[in-house]
C-alpha cells in the first residue's frame, strides 16, 4: 500500500467588518484518488481501477490542535463518506491530521481577520492485490465492484464494453470510462462528465469547487 497526502490553501474569505475572528470557520476540501491494482505472478497488472471522489465538510480553526478530533474527522471521511477501504484510512488519517494542523494553523496566526479558510487535501491511495488475495480490499472501490463494472457496464464516452483487463476510472460522481477515453476528452479542455456535468478538473489537478 502506498500512501500520499498533500495539502494546500486554496483561498479565504474576509470577516464582513474587518474584525477578528475567535475561531475561522474551515472548509476541507478532500480529494481522494483510491486506485487498485490486481497483479499476476509474474508482477503483471492483470486489472486496474482508479476511483475518485470528492468531499468537503467544515470544522473551526480552534479544533485543529486537537489531533485526535482531527484523525477522527479524517478517517470517517475518508472511510464512511468516500469509501476508502479501512485499512487504508486508518494508515491516512494521522498524516491527513498533521496536514490540516500545519496549514491551518500559520493560516489563522496571520490572518486573525478572516472568516473562512478554505483548505484543499488531496489524497492518494495505491493498492496491489495478487489474483488469488484480490478479494481484499471490498466495499465500492474494491475487487469484487470492479468485477462488476468489466462484466456489465459500457463506456459512455466509445460506447464500448469494458474488457476484462481495461484500466478504468470511476469519477467522484459515480461513473465509469476507460481512463483513455476519459483523459482525451480532459486533454481537450472539455472538464464536465459526459453523464451528469460534474466537473472533472481536480482529476487532472484543477482547483476543487467548494
């Protein structure tokens, strides 16, 4: 399993008269990249799936030095709202805490003035399953849903089935495209799924809409 965790200041919002603020309201971003990997004997990947998703919740910059509360916070995001395997949240949530603390706090110190801190994290997740242990991790972004989506769906975008070894990518709106198909059409500046309009463009590092 391998890990990453960045976080960034995407902008703030002044406090309407000027004044300081006790506590900033805080408003987290999380993006999440969860991909697994299915590989054969030989270290060959066999099946890939990339899932998006795409969360925000709000919380108050006075919290942010209570660490504990923070890793909660992260890892029920992370685990019940954006279907990370538990495993794998469990292992994000201390550096998912650390990373809000740290952004939030020289944030607040030097601008007492704002109301609202508006905080990207981004997270992504690799994980490598053999064939015969590819059971593991379940649930929405696990094996047995991607055995799901090569044997019933069809890309939107070529009209095609999936093929039992396709890399396929499932936005944080829920749908599902071959990650070639999808990546032309993000290649030529159109960001909006083709289902449901959504926008697409934190896939390709693009600002989150909060």
């Amino acid at each position: 399993m391998a890990i990453g965790v960045t976080g960034n200041i995407a902008g703030a919002q002044p406090h309407e008269d000027g004044s300081r603020v006790p506590s900033q309201r805080v408003k987290i971003g999380f993006f999440l990249k969860d991909t697994l990997k299915v590989i054969d004997e030989d270290g060959e990947v066999t099946k890939e799936q990339c899932c998006y998703e795409q969360k925000t919740v709000t919380i108050y910059s006075s919290q942010v030095n209570d660490l504990d509360r923070i890793k909660q916070l992260a890892y029920r995001t992370l685990h019940d709202d954006m279907n990370m395997d538990s495993e794998s949240a469990e292992e994000a949530k201390s550096v998912v805490a650390t990373t809000i603390r740290d952004k939030v706090l020289p944030a607040r110190n030097s601008y007492p003035r704002l109301s609202t801190i508006l905080l990207e994290i981004r997270v992504a997740c690799t994980i490598e399953k053999r064939d015969e242990e590819a059971g593991d991790p379940s649930g929405e972004h696990g094996y047995d849903r991607l055995l799901e989506r090569l044997d019933d769906d069809d890309c939107p975008i070529c009209r095609s089935e999936f093929d039992s070894t396709d890399n396929i990518v499932v936005t944080a709106c829920h749908h599902t495209y071959h990650r070639s198909c999808l990546f032309q059409l993000l290649c030529r500046s159109n960001f909006s799924c083709p289902m449901c309009r959504s926008d697409l463009a934190p896939i390709i590092g693009g600002a989150l809409r909060f």
